[in-house]
C-alpha cells in the first residue's frame, strides 16, 4: 500500500504516510529497522512509482479524510526503504505543493552527500536526519549500510545540508543495548549534532519488533549514563521512549486499513481492537488475514504486534 494513516506520530502529530519506495529498497539494513531485514542494500536512484501516481493516491485520500471531518498535519514520506532513492520525490513533493499540507521527509540521510538529494529534501518543510553513531565502526554494526557508503562523507553532507535548509531540520537517533548508548559516543554524538543545529534532536528506543532480534532496549543504567552527556551539550532534546497511541484514522474498510498500516507500522494487539471498534469490525477479519499469511504476530517487549510480511505487500 503507498498511503496510510493518517497515524499518530510523536513527532508530527497526525500524519498522512507516503510509501514512495517497495520493500525494501534501502542502503541500510540497519538491525532495528521495524519494517524488517534489508535482503540487498542499494545506493542508485531511481524510478519506483512515480509521481503522477503518488499524487493522484495522495489527493484522493486527502479529499476523503476532509469528508470525514479528520485532520491531517503533515504529508509524510516515510516508507519501506529510503526516501531518497526515488528520482521522482522532488517532483512529487512539488505536484503535493496546492494541497495545502505540510510535507515531511525522514530519512537515513545515507544519500545526502549527493547534491541532487540535498537539493531534493530542501524542498520539504520538515526534514528529520537519522544519525545513530560518528563512529564508523559503531554505524557499521547498528546501520550495515551499503559497502560504498562512507560515514565521514555522509557526515559532511549533513553538515552542508544544515547549513543550507531553510527548513525544521530534526535529527533521530536510535539508541540500541550495548551499541551506542556508552559515554564516548554520547558525547561524539552530542558534538555533531550541535553542529548541526536542528530544531529539535530526538533519541527513541526500539518499541516494535526489530529486523534483528540482537536489537533491543537499552538498559536502565546506559539510559542514565548516557541522558546526561547528551543533556549538558544539547538543550533541545526529546527522548522518544513511549508508544505514540492508537488513534489511526479509518477509510471504512478495515482490512485495507490493517494491511496499509502494518505495511510500515507494526500495530500493536490494543490498536488492532480499536480500529475494529470504530469500524464497528469483528476480530475474525484479522484472524482471517492472519490464516491468509497477510498478517503476522509477533512477541515483543512483552507486547503482542500485527504486521505485514514482505510477500503479501
């Protein structure tokens, strides 16, 4: 599915996904990836959908969620793989532009030594950098990027591109157990990222399923070893540590939504029952998809996640 939602984002309220890139098109495989292992990492940019076609799916949706009275905050790209590895995001990000809605763009930021990317993401209002280690061995073991891809590259390609963007420019770092959460890489974090000046620099924790079971939550005691390293160098932080809830919006038909949804966002047991609920929906239609092989369970952090497999997508 190329549109979902719109979901509830901690970081950009209630926003309308863009799936602009198939599974799992990415240059990284990096181990906490929630939408699951990268079986070939990829660096070329090229054409995927298209744009025509993202804009029409786009606008359709949007003019059906005005109908329904729901609010959208952001147009956001955040798909299977990298954002931009699609030649036709700047384009589409353009033809969005009469809808009136603010359009955000996560990426890896695996790219972004690239001027045409650059010139790409500044036309987004939001751009969020992901930026898990300054250590080459460390982003090689959490990201296990594309083997051409060199860290110090792509570091000097932030550092361009935040000077350039006229933009909210956030950065995100994905803490994981034993990898980066120790006092030497809070602190080389920290340095880049005030280099960086974002808006904001958020850190979450893995709080869905990983594509590598090794991914797991940092411990109590590297969370209170590494906050305040991170806190006496950087004063606009937020730490991403929470479910961000259940409010998915409907399109009336459930199993669409389900499967649109757990495309890219692992949807835990209490979400599933509350679209149901709102679409006044039985539990059978997910036992259905389940037995279909559309849907998958999976045991995490002591919580129940539906989510979709590659092969049903």
């Amino acid at each position: 599915m190329k549109i979902f939602g719109p979901i509830p984002s901690r970081r950009l309220g209630r926003s309308l996904g863009i799936n602009n890139i198939p599974p799992k098109a990415c240059s990284y495989h990096c181990n906490y990836c929630q939408v699951g292992p990268t079986s070939q990492t990829e660096i070329k940019r090229r054409h995927f959908y298209g744009a025509e076609q993202l804009v029409k799916l786009v606008t359709d949706r949007v003019a059906q969620l005005r109908a329904q009275g729901e609010l959208i905050d952001y147009l956001s790209f955040v798909p299977d793989g990298e954002p931009t590895l699609d030649i036709d995001l700047g384009e589409t990000i353009d033809k969005l532009r009469p809808l009136g809605i603010k359009i955000a763009v996560i990426t890896n930021s695996s790219l972004i030594w690239r001027e045409d990317v650059r010139d790409t993401l500044t036309t987004a209002d939001w751009v969020s950098l992901k930026i898990d280690s300054v250590d080459e061995a460390i982003w090689s073991i959490i990201n296990m990027p594309h083997p051409s891809l060199k860290l110090a590259t792509i570091l000097e390609g932030m550092i361009r591109f935040a000077q350039e963007y006229q933009g909210t420019l956030v950065t995100e770092t994905m803490l994981v157990k034993g990898i980066n959460v120790d006092k030497e890489s809070a602190t080389d974090l920290a340095d880049l990222i005030d280099q960086l000046k974002p808006s904001k620099a958020y850190f979450l924790i893995p709080t869905r399923p990983p594509a590598l079971p090794s991914a797991r939550i940092p411990s109590q005691a590297e969370l209170n070893l590494f906050y305040p390293i991170i806190s006496h160098k950087l004063s606009n932080i937020e730490y991403l540590t929470h479910y961000e809830g259940n409010t998915f919006a409907s399109t009336g038909d459930v199993a669409t939504d389900l499967l649109s949804i757990t495309a890219v966002h692992p949807l835990r047991e209490e979400a599933v029952r509350e679209l149901l609920v709102k679409n006044q929906a039985n539990w059978s239609i997910v036992e259905s998809l389940v037995q279909e092989g559309n849907l998958i369970i999976t045991e995490y952090e002591g919580n129940k996640f539906y989510t979709r497999p590659f092969h049903a997508k």
